[in-house]
C-alpha cells in the first residue's frame, strides 16, 4: 500500500510539473518545470527497479537537457512574448482534439485490457555491473554507433550554432563577444568600435 | 507492487502532455521540451515491461533506454543549435513567423 501511495504522488508531482511546462508563460519557468517533471519520472523509474536508468535520467535530462534548454532559451532573448501576445499557436485547438484523440488511443486499450492487473515478478534487478557487462558484449557495436552519432552530434551543433558572418575572421580573438549576437544593437556597437 | 497498467498509464498520459506541448507552443524551445516529455514517456514503457516481463534477468529494456537517453540529448543537441542558428538569421524562436525556406 505505501508502494502506491508512493506511486500517487509521484504521478501528481510529475504530470502537474509537465503541463506547468508547456502551460506556463515564460519559457525559463517552462524549462524549470520540465526539470522538475524529468525528476519526477526518474522517481518512478526508481519505484521500477531501474536504478541506473533513474540517475542517468537525472544527469541528461535534468541536469544537461533542462540546462541547455534554458541557455537556448536565454541566448534568443528578446523574442520573449509581449503580456498580449498569444503563446498558443492559432490552430491550439485542432492540436488539444489530436491530443484527446491519442490520449485516448493510448488509454483506453491499456485500461481495457488483461494486463491490467499484472503482477511484477518478486526479483528483477539489473545492477551496474551487470550492465557495463552487457554493453561491453552484446551491446558493443549499438554502443560504438552511440558514440559516434554523440561525437558528429555535438561537432554539428558547433558547427549549426556557429556564426557564419563574413566579418568573422576579425572577431576571432573575442568569439565569447561576438559568438551570440543580440538582436539588432551588435553592428551598431561593431562599428562604434572600429570607428574609434 | 503497482500494478503495470498504472505504469502504462502514466507512460500515457505523459505522452499526451508532451504531445499538447509540441503541437499547440509557438516557441521553439517548448516544442522540443515537448518532444523530450514524449521520449521519457516510451522510456517508461521500457523499463516498465522490463520490469513486468518475463525475461527478468536479461536487461534489455534498460539497454534500450540507454541507447533512448543518448539519442534524445543528441537531438536536444542538435534542435537547440538549429533554433539558435535560425534566431540568428530571423531574430524569432516563434514557429509561426518561421515560415519561409528561403534564407
């Protein structure tokens, strides 16, 4: 019984942080939110046994997917949205009718169905061990593959991020200056500056 | 023990609010939370069937969201780089107002 009490709050606490993320206004207090939701889920990964899978879940998706989704956030400033202005799109409610539509496609045969109340085998653990074991040997080449779609990965979002102005080879000696530019008052500074 | 459905059903319904999120946001940073609440939610339908499954002691499910986890921060990554790329070029994170191919 505390199992589902346990259980209980973590759904709440979960899927209250979720929708607080895609509800909220301000896109800092979404990413906030969706860490905490992530946290949540990786509280229910615990509750599953999966105690690896939860604190990796804990390191990529709260402590590196939420933080880079704030930096996203904070290096496009001034697109931040007017106290007016829409954050839906203008077609909301055709997506919340698809969203009803596969939220019930997904529930209604689980809730209907005879797994309903199937019962967890007594032991099933899977420690750290276990699992370098079988990266290391069955999982080896899927694992090889991860490593180089995660190196290209990242030397293509330098490269995509990176700025491709001409005026580039000059700013190379500040790049932490002239890396991300704000909206419309770099060229006039830019100029200032050689000017003087 | 909780039963399996309870998992599923959680595994759902995050699926759902991750799916509002990703089509109903006009920022495209949302968009992409929303895509990474659809990915933890098949996530939990790994572990959860690992957990309830029959091949107790083989972790196939585990390996599998290993390799889910690595792929979503590749495609953080890789999204968050491109919105940053196109804010450059049309100073919006808006996707309404990105609604033109030409450069």
């Amino acid at each position: 019984m505390p199992n589902k009490i346990t259980f209980c709050l973590t759904v709440v606490f979960t899927l209250s942080a979720a929708v607080a993320a895609i509800r909220l206004r301000n896109p800092v207090h979404c990413a906030l939110s969706a860490a905490l939701a992530f946290a949540g889920l990786a509280v229910a990964f615990l509750g599953l046994d999966a105690e690896f899978i939860a604190f990796a879940q804990i390191l990529v998706y709260v402590g590196a997917i939420s933080i880079l989704s704030i930096f996203a956030v904070l290096l496009t400033r001034g697109t931040e949205v007017e106290p007016t202005a829409a954050v839906f799109s203008r077609s909301w409610i055709t997506g919340i009718a698809i969203t009803l539509g596969t939220a019930a496609a997904i529930l209604v045969p689980i809730f209907s169905s005879s797994i309903l109340y199937k019962i967890a085998p007594a032991v099933a653990s899977a420690p750290v061990q276990m699992i370098g074991t079988e990266l290391m040997t069955h999982y080896l080449l899927p694992m090889e593959v991860m490593g180089l779609l995660l190196t290209s990965a990242l030397i293509g979002a330098v490269v995509i991020a990176m700025s491709d102005r001409p005026e580039k080879k000059d700013d190379s000696s500040h790049p932490s200056v002239t890396r991300y530019p704000s909206a419309e008052s770099k060229p006039a500074t830019k100029r200032d500056l050689t000017t003087v | 023990m909780t039963p399996l459905s309870y998992y599923l059903g959680l595994s759902g319904l995050l699926f759902a609010v991750g799916f509002a999120g990703a089509v109903t946001r006009r920022n495209a940073v949302i968009v992409l939370l929303g895509i990474e609440f659809m990915l933890g939610a098949a996530n939990m339908n790994f572990i959860a069937f690992w957990r309830f499954g029959a091949s107790g002691s083989a972790p196939t499910g585990i390996m599998a969201v290993i390799f889910t986890i690595a792929i979503a921060a590749a495609e953080a990554a890789v999204g968050l780089a491109l919105i940053i790329a196109v804010y450059r070029h049309r100073q919006t994170t808006q996707l309404e107002q990105m609604d033109s191919l030409k450069g």
